[in-house]
C-alpha cells in the first residue's frame, strides 16, 4: 500500500494538470469566434422571451 506521500503528490500533479487544461481550454476559447449557435443563443439571451423561433 502506498503511503500518504505518494498518494498527495499524486493527487497534487492530478491537479496541477487538471488545472492547466483549464486554462488552456479557456485560453483558445477566449481567442476563437463565437460559431453560428453560439451567436444566435447569446443574442436571443439578451432579449428573454417565452418562446424562439
């Protein structure tokens, strides 16, 4: 059985990574356009309504 040592810096580099793939991903989407839905859907939210075409 491994002792608690290992195990925390397991679960540290298991965070670490996590982590860092966040920011990527938020990264690359900061810098690419909204697609065609995206932009209809963030448009239509600024305005709510009971229904959408």
């Amino acid at each position: 059985m491994r002792n608690l040592r290992e195990v925390m810096t397991a679960q540290r580099c298991f965070l670490a990574l996590w982590v860092a793939v966040c920011v990527l991903k938020l990264v690359v989407a900061a810098r690419l356009p909204l697609f065609v839905d995206e932009a209809f859907y963030w448009q239509e939210g600024r305005h709510m309504a009971a229904a959408y075409s």
